[in-house]
C-alpha cells in the first residue's frame, strides 16, 4: 500500500533577503510549488527565487525540504536624469 507515500509532504521555506514576509508552503511529494507572489523592497527590485545560488524552476517537482532565497537588484530611481 502506498498510503504513507501519498501523505508525505515536503517544507518549501522562502527567505525574501530583506524583502517582506513569503509563508512556507507545504508541497506534496512529486508535486510542483505553485510561484508565490514576488517580495518587495524598499529600493529594490525583486529579480528571481533560487536554490542553491542556481534560479529556481517553478516546474521542477519538490522532492525534498528546501529553502528559496530571493534574489534582489539595485532600484535606481535617478536612472534617466542627466542632471
């Protein structure tokens, strides 16, 4: 019977790095992570979530616990001004 295998979940953790709160998702074994809505933060702007310092791809199956840290670039608000 594969019952136990069926109920198992795994914890996907996301670290916004500074940006505001993403909560944890619990993801079923061989599922995929639905993307969460992107972090923001003050003079930033939010460029992608990775796993081990490698882009993450939304449509890979979680297969164990892990941990997503945002990945965040420098907002220039004087970019344009030549003055």
């Amino acid at each position: 019977m594969n019952q136990k295998i069926d109920e198992a979940y795994f914890y996907v953790v996301f670290d916004s790095n500074g940006g505001t709160r993403v909560y944890s998702e619990k993801v079923k074994i061989n599922e995929r992570l639905k993307k969460p809505e992107d972090p923001t933060r003050e003079g930033y702007k939010f460029k992608y979530w990775t796993l081990n310092s490698k882009e993450y791809d939304f449509n890979t199956k979680v297969r164990s616990n892990i941990t997503l840290v945002a990945i965040w670039e420098v907002s220039s608000s004087e970019e344009g001004d030549n003055s």
